[in-house]
C-alpha cells in the first residue's frame, strides 16, 4: 500500500471513530447550561429567525459583540423554525456530534503531515485525543472549540505544505469561530516573511485582513451601542473586558494573572493525560511539565505551530479568568499529537498511545467529561419547572445564564452579575468576582428587571444580592427559596438606594 493510502486509510479510520464515539456518547442531560452554549443558540435564532444579530435575551435586543458569527452561522442551519426554543436547543448539540469525525480526520492528518506521525499512530492518537474528556466537553454540547480546532488543523496543514494563501483563508475563518484563533493566523504571516521575505508575506496578510476586517469593522462601529453595564457583564467584547480588570487593578492583571496562571497550565496538561482528576498534583504537574518539554521539542522544527502556539499561551496566560481547562480542550488533540512526535524514543510512541488510549476508554465509560454537563442539567430543570408558574407573563427577569432562562422560559432577562474575575486573583475567592450590590443595582437601572433569580449554581448573584440587601432594605423582597439555596426576589427598583462597592 503506497504512502498515500495509508494517510487517506488513516484519516478514514480517524472519522469513523470520530463518529462512534458521538453515537455512544451520553446525552442524558440538557445542553446550554454552560452559558455560552446557549448564547451561540440565541444568536443562532436571531440569525435564522429575524436575519439579525443581535442578543434577543435582553430587552431592546443589543447587537452582539463578544462572539464572532461564524459558529452561530452553523448553528443557525440546524435551527427549525418553528420548532420550539427547548426542541431547537437540543437540536444544536447534534451539529458538534457530526462534526466529531471530521475533526478526529483533521487531527490525524495534522499528526502524519505537520509532526511526521506513521499513519496508523496518528489515527489512534487522533481519535484517543478527541474521545479524552479534555475535549468530549466541549464536542456533546453545542461549543464552538471542536469546529475552531478543526480549521486549525487544516490551516496548520496548509502552512506545512507551503500553501500559505490557503493556510491564512482557513485561519482567518477560524477567527470568525474563535477570536484566539488569532495567533496562529499570525503566525502564517510572521514566518512566511521570516523564510521567504515581506513580499511573500503579502499576500497571506492581505486574504487573512480581508476576511477578518468585515467583522472588526462591525465591532468597532457598534461597541458605543451597546449598553455600557452589558459590556463589563461578559457581553462586550474580549479587549473591553480585559481592559476593565486593567483598569482597576493593574498590578494583579500584569502580575498575579500569569505567576498563578502557569501552574494551573501546566498542571491541566498533566490531567488531561491522565483523563480526570485522580491522581496527585505534583504528579498533574510533572506529567504537564514533560507534555510541555515534548511539545516544545516537536513544534521546534514546525514554527507556524510553534509560534502560534507560544502568542495562544501567552494569551491565556495573561486572560483574568481562570478557565485552563476549556483553553486547553481548544488544542488538546493536537497537543497530544504533538507530544507523541516529541518523543526521543520513537519506539516508545506506540506504548504511550496505548496507555492513553486505556485511560480514555475508561473515563469515556465512566462518563467524565459530561459531569458538570449532568449535574448543571438537573438543578437548571428543576429550577425552571420550580419558577415557570410562579412567574408573571413578560416579568424581565435578572439571572446568572440570561440566554438558557430566555430559551426556557420565554422572558426578557439581564445578568445578574458583572464579570470582576480579576479579584478572584487579588483575594483568592468569589464572593467578590462576580459584582456586588453596586453592580447589580447598575443592572436594576439599566434593564429594570421585575425579578432576580438565584441560582445553585455558583457565586454570580448571590454574594450581589446580599450585598444589595443590606445596604439597600426593601430593594430585595423574598418570594421564593429551596434548602438548596436557590431564590426568587422580587425587585423594588424604585427605592432609594446608592449602594458602594464593599465586600459581603
């Protein structure tokens, strides 16, 4: 069999496991309870529905800023009008699940044409990579890093065979899924200059810029619409946000963000290795040291990789939000291919995949990597079920997931938070990261909601409320509550009230 075969075998055989894997995988849970899984819904409705694209959550219906329209686009053909916002919702997940095995082919041939991989090694080490809980999260809910990845792999392919022009084209389309895209289209322009000169740079600039400028473009002449409380609530965009924690506490964004960053990095490769959460951290930490070594060692010969890889870590690195685990499932697979070429020992490569290909097999019939998914699903429905008839019709209601309580219940919404992620950094909890009574009053303001829900989810509201609570009596009034420490508060937002930013 000629060397040819062998790759379009592999590359076959990555697909189909691609796919099995989507048709054994679980989904006894509901989709959208991460948050921006239900905003890509939303924005994939407004785009199918009313041709627009604006957050339809909100009253008055803002244009979108903070995600690219590439993503929703996809979405969008799957959504049905007509069909109902929970039906549709669930609908979506079925996109990640068809595009498993193109992505799991992506990733092979990445492995055998930019990292030098056999052909067999690098279907199974696409597959395992694809299948290992660091990336079935993202791919059995409707999230936008599995099809980002997959442009990923194909622009890095492009861009080792010297096809420059078509390696920025598939990049810059990736930004249109995932602004942290970015680097790697960078990346294609930087080296191309570097080993050919600026003139052949041009032209890979000039095709990345014209398909990524309509967007900057839109970017740049709507950010002044959108209310200014949304934009520092996680809806603006990416560069506001960061300047905002840079704003108020530049020492902590420039230093604290990245020295506790690191380790967390590094200490996420090491779990995704070993699948879950089971082992020691110093052991999470050497595994993640060597996967760093081997990455570095393999990408050396390989810059487009390297170099877009480097400016993709310093962004994480730096970003005032502690979420390594969904950065690194944006680039697992490849990383794993990666590491696997990295070896010294080449005959060790077929035992490492092995190993890993075992403890992916585990943890998939475990079902890791659809926890959270399952556990978020059965708190977020009941509590829906709890508050649908306790709710007055077209009540604007203030919540921690705006997009999943409009898709479910049918009401207007606003956050009930505003991201200060920053000061989980400065004080080491989050009682404070998530806004407090002067942040939820700014919404009160702004949206004039009638009602606020708390959620068991997590901190974003509740440590507000209280806060809200004391330094304004009467803002608040008490409707509804579960032991678990879910709540229902009627808003009095005609009260006297000027509440500071001070700690519960």
């Amino acid at each position: 069999m000629s060397s040819w075969s062998k790759a379009a075998l592999a590359v076959a055989l990555a697909a189909l496991g691609g796919w099995a894997a989507a048709a054994l995988a679980p989904r006894d849970f509901a989709v959208g309870t991460f948050q921006d899984d239900a905003q890509y819904a939303v924005l994939a409705k407004a785009l199918r529905e009313q041709h627009i694209y604006r957050s339809l959550e909100y009253p008055g219906h803002p244009p979108e800023l903070k995600f690219p329209p590439g993503w929703p686009a996809v979405l969008a053909l799957a959504w049905k009008p007509g069909a109902g916002d929970t039906t549709n919702l669930d609908r979506l997940r079925r996109v990640n699940l068809v595009l498993v095995g193109p992505l799991a082919a992506a990733i092979a041939l990445a492995g055998m044409l930019v990292f030098g991989l056999p052909a067999a090694l690098s279907a199974v080490a696409a597959v395992a990579g694809v299948v290992a809980p660091a990336e079935l999260t993202w791919w059995t809910i409707p999230m936008s890093e599995p099809f980002c990845l997959a442009l990923l792999a194909v622009g890095l392919v492009l861009a080792e065979t010297g096809r420059t022009r078509g390696a920025a084209a598939t990049l810059a389309a990736a930004v249109y899924v995932r602004n942290v895209a970015a680097p790697f289209l960078l990346a294609v322009v930087v080296v191309t200059a570097w080993k050919q000169g600026w003139r052949r740079a041009v032209a890979p600039a000039v095709i990345g810029l014209a398909i990524v400028a309509p967007w900057m473009v839109y970017v740049a002449s709507t950010v002044h619409t959108v209310p200014h409380v949304l934009a520092v609530a996680g809806y603006g965009t990416y560069a506001d946000l960061f300047k905002q924690g840079l704003a108020a506490d530049p020492a902590t964004v420039l230093v604290t963000v990245p020295w506790i960053n690191a380790p967390m990095v590094v200490q996420a490769l090491g779990q995704a290795l070993l699948g879950w959460h089971w082992a020691p951290r110093l052991v999470e930490l050497a595994l993640g040291v060597v996967i760093t070594w081997l990455v570095v060692r393999a990408g050396r010969g390989h810059p487009v990789f390297w170099i877009g890889l480097a400016l993709y870590v310093l962004t994480v690195l730096w970003w005032p939000f502690p979420q390594e685990d969904r950065f690194l499932g944006s680039v697992w697979p490849l990383l794993l291919v990666a590491a696997l070429a990295g070896l010294p020992w080449t005959r060790a490569r077929w035992g490492v995949a092995a190993a890993f290909a075992a403890l992916v097999v585990v943890s998939f019939a475990q079902g890791r990597g659809v926890e959270r998914h399952r556990e978020r699903s059965r708190s977020t429905l009941a509590l829906a079920d709890s508050l649908r008839p306790r709710l007055p019709a077209g009540a604007v209601l203030s919540v921690s997931n705006p997009p999943l309580v409009y898709l479910q219940l049918g009401h207007p919404t606003a956050p009930n938070w505003r991201e200060r992620t920053y000061r989980w950094y400065e004080r080491g909890y989050w009682a404070t990261a998530w806004g407090l009574g002067d942040d939820l009053w700014a919404i009160v303001r702004a949206f004039h909601p009638d009602y606020l829900i708390i959620e068991r989810r997590g901190a974003e509201g509740r440590y507000a409320a209280g806060s809200l609570m004391r330094q304004c009596p009467g803002a608040l009034e008490q409707v509804w509550s579960t032991p678990g420490g879910e709540y229902l508060f009627k808003i009095h937002g005609d009260v006297a009230c000027a509440p500071v930013a001070v700690k519960p």
